[in-house]
C-alpha cells in the first residue's frame, strides 16, 4: 500500500516500508509530532500542501528525524538506518544547501556514535571533508538566500578541526581554520589558531605534525 504524509510526499515510501520493521516505523511515529501538524501521524498520512524552504527536500525530512530520536540501543539501530539513507540520497541531491545541512547533520549523527561504532569516526571525517569541498558553492547559495547575513559556522570545518587538533595535528588545524576564515565563515577560528601555535610552539623540537 503507497504511504501518504510526508514520506509518500518525498516519494520515500519504499525505503521506509523496507528498511524500517514494523515496530521502527510505529516507534518513529510515535515521536514525530513537528509544531503544526494537524493529522495524527503526519509522516505517513494526509497530503501535504507544498513544503518550501531551503531543506524541502528528501534529505531536510530524513535529518529531522535524528532531532526526535533518543539514547537507547533501539534508537542507535534506528538512526544507523538514517544514516546509511542520507548518504545515499545527499550522494544524488541537486540541492546545495539541503546537501549542506544534510551533511551537517550526518557529521553530528556519526560524531556522536564515535564510542559504539568502530567505523562512525572515519565517517565523521568524510562528512566533515565532503561539506568543506562543497562550501564555496554553499557560500554563494547562502548568501542568495540570506542577503546581507554573515555566514553562519561551518559544522564540517569545526568539527575537522577539533577531530584534528585532539590528535595533535596543529599544523593541519591552523591552515584548515585560516582556509574557513578567510572563506568568511562564522567560528571561533583565530582562538583555534594561536592556540594551536602555542601548543607548536611548545612541542618538543618544534614538532608540528
């Protein structure tokens, strides 16, 4: 039977009627209740009137799913699937910025699982890499959308950095926080920098990484 709601909307059926158990879909439901939502289960029933915004796309509702997940074994398994769904669909997206937010989300979600999957560090990176190879088209598609606003901080570019500067990789961080300042983006980038000199500075031999 075709799902209706938001996920027939984003034409997302097949992937949530094969992917998720039954039970994950009930549980999801469950705590998918947005601000405004009239009908009781807004993801698979009723017909949405047509979404805008930056994020309307596939990839903008997958990543408000992460948002209503919680701690548990269940919901790890749950977001592992999330997961694997937004690289498949931001790996196809011709959106910029819903690319952009949805690495930033996909960044979050595999940082956060760092402790309990072996492979969610280097994932964490990739993601981190991919959005920063995609920031100067970002930048521009921000700024059409937002204009005369700063651009707002850089999730991938932050996140390299603290991954690079907890292994001790200083060299690596200055030159990636002097790449996102000068690109505009909003950070604590000059903090970073000379924290991370001083720490050269200080290193044995004048060792940099």
């Amino acid at each position: 039977m075709a799902t209706g709601g938001l996920i027939g909307y984003y034409g997302l059926s097949g992937w949530w009627e094969s992917a998720l158990t039954l039970e994950e879909r009930d549980y999801i439901e469950s705590l998918f209740h947005p601000l405004g939502s009239v009908d009781g289960h807004p993801l698979t029933e009723g017909a949405p009137q047509c979404v805008v915004g930056t994020t309307a796309a596939a990839t903008g509702l997958i990543s408000s799913l992460f948002g209503w997940l919680k701690a548990t074994p269940r919901d790890y398994l749950i977001r592992w699937k999330l997961r694997e769904k937004m690289i498949e669909l931001a790996s196809t997206e011709p959106n910029v910025l819903a690319t952009h937010f949805a690495l930033q989300v996909l960044i979050a979600a595999f940082y956060r699982d760092r402790e309990v999957d072996p492979d969610a560090r280097p994932a964490a990176i990739a993601a981190c890499q991919a959005q920063i190879a995609l920031a100067p088209r970002a930048a521009v598609a921000l700024r059409q959308e937002y204009p005369g606003r700063p651009l707002p901080r850089h999730v991938g570019y932050q996140q390299l950095a603290v991954i690079l500067e907890q292994a001790g990789e200083y060299a690596q961080v200055v030159s990636l926080c002097r790449e996102a300042a000068t690109a505009e983006w909003a950070g604590d980038w000059v903090k970073r920098i000379a924290r991370c000199q001083r720490r050269m500075a200080s290193s044995p031999a004048g060792t940099t990484h």
